[in-house]
C-alpha cells in the first residue's frame, strides 16, 4: 500500500475527508510539517498493528510462524484431506 505525502497546512482544511479516506478507503497519509511528519491511519489498522506486533512479540509464536513460512517454501506442507483425514471425506 501506497503512502501518500501531504503537506500538513494543506491538510487542515481538507481533515474531514482524508479522515473518511482513511476510514472507508483504507488510505494512509503521510502529513508533513517543515521539520517532522506524522502517518494518519484508520482506528481499525492502528490495531491491527498493534495486535501484530504484540503476537509477534511471542518467541514461540514467532517461530512456529517462521517454520511454518519455511515449510510452505519447501513444499513441505500437507492437503486438506491429509490433515482430516476421514473427518473430510464424510463431508
């Protein structure tokens, strides 16, 4: 995803609809000053973020995850039926 730059004095005028951008397109600006900047993100994907870096923040989930995106790079995965066995072919 795109980060748009933006110039914050332009922005204030313009707030309520980067605000509903944001919101409903899921966009993400970055407004900047003359000597800083800041990201305007929706509430939705501040937490999100914040959800993954704290999953994240688990050793063990951390590399069950690494192993698992190692696995699906070594083809070294199972098929659905594989794994239910009997449990998917009823269904």
């Amino acid at each position: 995803m795109m980060i748009e730059k933006l110039n914050i004095s332009n922005s204030q005028e313009d707030l309520q609809n980067l605000v509903k951008s944001v919101t409903e397109n899921n966009k993400i600006y970055e407004l900047q000053s003359d000597d800083d900047s800041a990201i305007l993100i929706s509430q939705k994907s501040y937490e999100s973020l914040q959800e993954t870096i704290e999953l994240l923040s688990i050793p063990q989930l951390r590399e069950s995850l690494q192993r698992s995106l190692q696995d699906i790079v070594n083809q070294e995965t199972y098929s659905f039926e594989e794994v239910l066995g009997e449990i998917a072919e009823k269904n």
